[in-house]
C-alpha cells in the first residue's frame, strides 16, 4: 500500500450504509475545507473520522495507522470534533469548559486558560453564566472554546460558524484557523460557505449525494 | 393473647367495596383503567387464594426441592414480569443482564437474612424462607424495574448529551455516569422513603402480620428491621448490578453509541 507521508487522514473504498460512498480521498495536514449541499455526508465524514461512527466498508488511515486498531476513546480526544449543534451539558459557562475534563477525570482548568479561550471566540461572559442564558450563537462560541481548550492534535470542525452572523462567523473561523496554523494543528471543517471555505483553507473537498467529487488546492495558507 | 378473628367469606367480600369505589372514580373521569383495575384485583385474589393453599400444604410438609423450586418459580415469575413490562424495548443482552442482577442480587441478599441474621434451622424451613423471599424478591423486582425505566428513559432524553460527552473524549462509562447515578437514585428511592417512615407512618406488612397473629411487637420489629435491611440490601445490589452492566449494551465494541 502506498503511504502519502503528508496524508493525515487517508480513506480508502470507505462507505457508510447508503449515506457515504468514497473509492479513495486523502487529507492533508494544512486546513481543509469540506465543501457541499446539505444532507451530502459531510457530517458523515467527519464522524467517521472522529469515530463516532465506523465505515461499514473500507478503510481509514490516520497518519499511516488503520483507524480499527487504534483506541476509540484515545483516538477522540486527539481529534476531537465540534458538533454542529452545540450541545451544553448542566450548568454554567465554567462547567461546560470544564466537562471533559471532568470526564475523564482530570484536573479543572485554570480560569486564565477559560479566559483566553472565551477571548479567542469572543464570548465576553463570565464563566458562571448559566448556559440556558445564552443564545444560539453564544453557545455555539462556547463549544468551540470548549474544543480549543482540549487543544486536540487535529480539530474537526462541523459548521463551527452556522449559528453566528456572516461578520462574526468569519471572524471566529478567521481566528480559529491562524491560531491552528500558529500551533500547527491540522483543521477539517465543514461549510455552506464557499467565501469562508475560499479564504482560509490549503484545500477544499467538494462533496455531492455522498461522493467526493473533487480536491482543489488554494491559496489560503497567504491569510 | 388472644388467636386472630378469623374472616367469613362475607367480611372479605365487603372489602371488595374499595374496587367499586375505584372503578366509580376512574369511570366517572373517563380514566381508561377499568380493564386493568379488575383484571388486577380478579388476580390478585386468585394468586392469593392459590398461594393460601400451597402454603398450607408446603407448610405441613417441609421439604428443600420444595421450598428451593419455589424460590425458583418467585425469582423467575419477578423476572418474567420486569421482562413483560418492557416488552419489545429490551434487547437480547439486556434481557439477560436484568434476569442476572435480579438473581444474584435478590438471591445474595436473601441467602444472608436466611442463613447468616435469622439462622433458620432447618434450612429449608418454609415458614421463614417463603415469605422473607418473598418480600426480598418482590422489592427487588420493584427497584430494578424502576431502574431499567429509568435508564431506558434517560438514555433516549440525553442522548446528545451521551453522544456529546463522547465526541469530547468520555469512555462511555464517564458519558452515562450522571444517568447511572440519577437511575440508582430513583430506584433505591422508594425503598429509602418507606425506612424514613417507617414505624411512624407506617406499619409493615409483615410486622403488622405478626402483631395481629398474636408475636410480641417487640419481636416483630426484630423480624422487620433485619427484612428491611435485607430489602435495602437486594435492591440496591441487583439495581447496581443490572445499571453496571446495563449501560454498555448501549454502546458497541469501538465505543459508540447503538
């Protein structure tokens, strides 16, 4: 089998019950954008990848390993991946920040770190705001601090902007994609956007009825 | 003391008023229970009739397969009704995870009272093993019951939150340990509340069986403090047992949700 030494994530015959139906995609390690009309298996994708879910057939590589003799909840936490709808565990702004390290049972944040990461999505709230104070786009900001504060070696991003207005969803995925690119982490996201996808990625996917149509390479590595 | 007054056939028939004052209340709301309220009384009586006269006859003629077969046909009967409750909503595992909660749990406990507190001799004795299981199998049937809704329920309602704790790296027993530990509570609760009230609120079935039979209140309390016990003991043992192994048969071998 040849091994692109660049690939992160490597499908190969993937499918996904009649959802999904891939021969053959690479992803790269830059950012990269998947690109595609509602209910054409985005979503799908990036599940299979953070292994919600398993390809019924085919294979998945993540940096050269087959993803089936790796451990689920291991493989997670290093990839982990905003839902696209923002799910808020009981509680308040600090809880929710906190709540997978509550899981896996590991010390509580400091709140410096809850700061910095609330500053990085611009939700100026105190960390203990309830959550059922927030509006749609404010949870949605929340979630994806929750995930910068994992710092995952990949993210996975899944609309991380469809609750937000079209200024500040650029602007939180414009912030989010330098600060990955600083740290050098690799971002998988999924869009409507084709302005957004455009501007920031090193390459786009474009999906369609559950196949992947095309890889183009960009420019956004010069944002 | 004085030996009980025995009821008439009449005097029985006379509490049957209490079904007619039920039915009355739920016809005249327009309740849809009347089928349920009889069928449930024209069994409960038959049940008991039954049970009157293998009890007579058991109890005349101790013998260990007896008194073992009964026990047997009890936990089996308990576990068949939790089965029966949840028809079409249990899975093959989960039916089997219930049947051997409520087996070791309800059995462990009850093998204790019988041999280790009350130190029945001989052991198969009848007239202590039957009923003491009785009430220990039956409140375990309770609590695990309750405990398999709950879970069922909590399970469905907070999916998200499930699927989310997972999504940010939670091992499916970190991502239901809020509905595990909220589903004990629920389950062990009943049985928590009739300790709290008990004596004051209420008076056991058994201990105001033994009082009216004729035993000093004194022993009776004895009997009921150690059968309490023993309940809280059954309940909370199977319930464990059933929402420990319970929750994974909603995941699958790579960690994800079913």
């Amino acid at each position: 089998m040849e091994e692109n030494e660049n690939s992160l994530f490597e499908l190969i015959g993937v499918s996904y019950l009649n959802v999904l139906d891939i021969p053959s995609l690479t992803i790269g390690r830059g950012i990269t954008t998947i690109f595609g009309p509602s209910g054409s298996g985005k979503t799908t994708i990036l599940k299979l990848l953070n292994r919600m879910i398993s390809p019924s057939t085919g294979q998945l590589f993540f940096n050269g390993t087959e993803l089936r003799q790796t451990n689920p909840v291991q493989h997670r936490r290093k990839v982990v991946m905003l839902s696209q709808n923002p799910v808020m565990f009981d509680g308040n702004i600090r809880d929710n920040l906190n709540a997978p390290n509550t899981f896996q049972k590991r010390p509580l944040l400091d709140e410096s770190l809850l700061f910095s990461a609330l500053e990085t999505v611009g939700l100026g709230k105190d960390p203990a705001t309830p959550v059922n104070l927030l509006s749609g786009g404010e949870k949605q900001r929340l979630a994806l601090a929750r995930v910068i504060l994992l710092q995952p070696e990949v993210y996975l991003l899944d609309e991380p902007s469809s609750a937000l207005d079209d200024a500040s969803a650029e602007a939180v995925v414009e912030t989010l994609c330098l600060k990955a690119r600083k740290e050098n982490r690799p971002v998988i996201m999924v869009t409507h956007s084709k302005t957004i996808a455009r501007k920031y990625s090193d390459a786009i996917i474009t999906i369609a009825g559950g196949k992947s149509i095309g890889q183009e390479l960009c420019s956004g590595r010069d944002n | 003391m004085e030996g009980i007054i025995e009821l008439t056939l009449w005097q029985v028939a006379a509490a049957y008023l209490f079904v007619v004052i039920v039915l009355l209340i739920v016809k005249s709301r327009g309740i849809k229970k009347e089928g349920e309220i009889v069928l449930s009384s024209v069994r409960m009586t038959l049940q008991l009739i039954l049970a009157g006269y293998v009890l007579v006859y058991v109890l005349d003629n101790p013998n260990p397969f007896i008194t073992a077969a009964i026990i047997i046909l009890m936990e089996a009967f308990a576990i068949y009704t939790v089965m029966a409750k949840f028809k079409g909503r249990l899975n093959g595992k989960l039916k089997k995870i219930i049947a051997l909660s409520m087996g070791l749990g309800a059995g462990a406990c009850l093998l204790y009272l019988i041999f280790a507190v009350i130190g029945v001799q001989p052991w198969y004795d009848p007239q202590y093993f039957i009923p003491i299981a009785g009430m220990v199998i039956g409140n375990s049937m309770t609590g695990v019951s309750l405990a398999v809704k709950s879970l069922l329920e909590g399970m469905t309602t907070r999916r998200q939150i499930v699927e989310e704790a997972l999504i940010l790296g939670a091992t499916p027993r970190e991502a239901t340990a809020d509905i595990i530990n909220q589903t004990f509570d629920s389950a062990i609760m009943p049985t928590i509340n009739s300790m709290l009230g008990m004596g004051i609120i209420f008076l056991p079935g058994m201990m105001t069986g033994q009082i009216l039979a004729g035993v000093s209140p004194t022993t009776a309390i004895a009997y009921q403090i150690a059968i309490m016990l023993g309940i809280l003991g059954a309940v909370a043992v199977s319930v464990i047992l059933a929402l420990q192994m319970g929750y994974r048969t909603f995941f699958n071998r790579e960690e994800q949700l079913v």
